[in-house]
C-alpha cells in the first residue's frame, strides 16, 4: 500500500478528499500546514475543526508550525493580487514545499492536496506547483482534481453530514479584506 501524505487546506475540504483517496488505496495521513490563514483565530479554528475530523475519522494528521512571518515574507510584493492571482501560486509553493520536506524525510511516496477541490482555486495552479516540488524533492505528486465529477457538492454535502462548516474567505488577510469589500457593493 503506497504511503500518501496529504496536504490538507481545512475540515470541509478534507473527508471527501480523504475517502477518496483511501478508496483507491493509499494509506493516507494529513498535514496540516496552512500559515497563511490568519487572524490567529481562525487558524486556531481551523486547525481543531481538523484535529476534531481526525479523531472522528481515525486518521493520523501531523500539524506543522504557524509560522506566519515566513508566509508573509514569501508573497511580499503581490498583497494587491486578487485571489487565483499571482500571490496564490507563491502560496501554494509554500504550503506544498513544507509538505514535501515531511514526506521526504519520513518515508512518504506521494504527496497529494485537497486544495483543488475548491471551486475557488485553479487547479491548474496548485498542480503546477506539485509536480514542479516533485521534481526537487523527489517525491511523488498526484496531481488530481478533485472538484471534477460534482466533487465539490459532493465535498459539502459529506462536511454537512460531520457537522463541519464552510469558511467564507479562503485564508489570508487579502482574501478577507477582498470578500469583505465585495460584500460590501
Ligand atoms: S487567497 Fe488563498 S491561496 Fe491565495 S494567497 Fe490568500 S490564502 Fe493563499
């Protein structure tokens, strides 16, 4: 059974993901490395909606540092970027590059992520990085999309079902400040 260490963005995102890729017989573990999600207390939120999924789901999930100071240093200069713009693919190089590093040094044969069940990202983008992380680390990426096939109400409809709520900004303080100025008109 391959060993697949999974990038997971949030709870929503992840029973759908993970029983997926469980079925098609990975033995899988999450990672939860998201530094971009701020304020602190949405992180923390998300973070134990994970945590809580986790023990329901009997599924092992390594949490890595916040280290938020790094993840703004990285996207500096592309604050202005509208979401699926230039800033997100930085971001997920970020994310996914963390991911790479722990599956490398822990054993792991592929990495995948549940950030392309999101309507709301380019899954284009997320792959592009994946596959290039690859190359580097030398570990392998599974670049899905997992949103095809009605994976996204699929997605909700599963998170319903564990009582887990959908976000309504992606993570970032820019994608906060975004949603709120489009509410707004
Ligand atoms: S909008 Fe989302 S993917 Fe893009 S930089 Fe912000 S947190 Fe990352």
């Amino acid at each position: 059974m391959k060993k697949l260490l999974l990038h997971v963005c949030c709870g929503p995102c992840s029973p759908y993901v993970l029983e997926k890729l469980r079925t098609a017989g990975f033995q899988v573990t999450g990672f939860f490395c998201n530094p971009n999600i701020q304020p602190f207390r949405e992180y923390e939120f998300r973070r134990l909606e994970v945590a809580r999924l986790a023990e329901k789901l009997a599924w092992p999930v390594v949490f890595a540092p916040y280290d938020m100071m790094e993840w703004f240093a990285a996207v500096r200069g592309l604050e202005r970027e509208p979401e699926r713009g230039r800033r997100c693919p930085v971001c997920f190089r970020f994310r996914l590059s963390k991911t790479m590093l722990h599956a490398r040094a822990n054993g792991f044969d592929v990495v995948a992520s549940t950030l392309s069940i999101s309507p709301y990202k380019s899954t284009a983008q997320v792959n592009e990085q994946g596959l290039d992380l690859a190359r580097e680390f030398g570990v392998g990426f599974l670049a899905e999309n997992f949103k095809k096939r009605d994976g996204w109400p699929a997605a909700r409809e599963r998170a319903a079902e564990l009582g887990i709520r959908h976000q309504d900004y992606c993570g970032c303080v820019f994608s906060k400040a975004e949603r709120l100025l489009h509410l707004r008109k």
